[in-house]
C-alpha cells in the first residue's frame, strides 16, 4: 500500500513540477490568451490561469508568481532531465537483460533526484503560498484539502479493487 502511495506521489509531483517547468519556459515565450480566462497566460499557464481565477489573484501577485516560477526554472529544469534520463535508462533493465545490480544504482539515482525535487517543489510553493492574502491562503488550504480528501477516496477505492478475493468457504 506504501509503494502505491509513493509511486502515485512521485508521478503527482513530476507530473506538478513538469508544468511548472512549461510555464517558466512559456514565460521566454509571447504569451497568447486563454479561452475563457480572459488573462494573457502561454498555454503552458493553464494552471496559473486556474488559480489566478480561483482565487482572484491581482496582475501584480500573477507577475510575482511568474517571476518565482522562472527563477526556479535553472533549478527545476536539469533535476527533470535527471528524471528521465534516468527513467529512460531504467526501461532498457525492464524490457532487455535485467541486472539488478544497475537497476539499484539508477533507482538510487531517480531517489536523490526525487529528494531535490521535494525539496525544490516545497520551496517553491512556499514561496508562491507567501505571495497569497489572508484570505487567499485560507481558500488555498480549503482547495488543497478538498483535494486530498478526493486522492485518499481515490486509493481507497483503488486498494479495495486490488485486494485479493477471500478464500472460498468449505
């Protein structure tokens, strides 16, 4: 149940630091609207656009986001390279001659890059989260619970589809 969890964590966090690498790249980019939003964000911005709307962000508190999200993309970006690179590698022991001895050596590779992340993904969203008013950050914590609790049903309803049948009675 643990090793779910984990591997779900950890494709919930690439999958989050991924975009937020699209959006700083966006950000070298000309922006172009988008639909229904009526703010000035790339495509890659969808979720800037999500929570700008959510949450009623000001043109001032967008810039300032954008501006972390691009710093931290000189950070993020080669930890995600590191990422799949490694994945890459990985697949090569998952569909040609296994040997376990590598496998653990780039596991323990994909580890530390997942560590850096965690800790870049922590940061950063602090940062982001101390952009926020009072009331903002009241709504975001409500936002990020309604969320969890949805995840958890998720994986109950997952663990309980996986759990093996009870033995026939005799």
């Amino acid at each position: 149940m643990r090793s779910i969890r984990f591997r779900f964590l950890v494709a919930a966090l690439a999958v989050l630091l991924g975009t937020m690498v699209a959006r700083s790249q966006a950000a070298d980019t000309p922006p172009t609207p988008m639909h229904g939003h009526g703010h000035e964000f790339g495509m890659g911005d969808h979720m800037m656009g999500f929570f700008a709307d959510y949450l009623n962000l000001t043109d001032a508190q967008q810039t300032q986001m954008k501006a972390v999200l691009q710093k931290e993309h000189g950070t993020l970006k080669p930890l995600m390279q590191q990422m799949h690179q490694t994945r890459q590698q990985l697949r090569q022991y998952e569909e040609g001659t296994f040997d376990e001895a590598k496998v653990r050596a780039l596991a323990a590779q994909q580890a530390q890059a997942i560590v850096e992340l965690t800790v870049q993904h922590a940061r950063v969203h602090n940062e982001l989260f101390q952009l926020l008013t009072p009331d903002q950050q009241t709504r975001m914590k409500e936002f990020e619970a309604r969320r969890e609790a949805r995840m958890q049903k998720r994986m109950q309803r997952h663990m309980s589809n996986e759990a093996p049948a009870p033995p026939p009675e005799q």
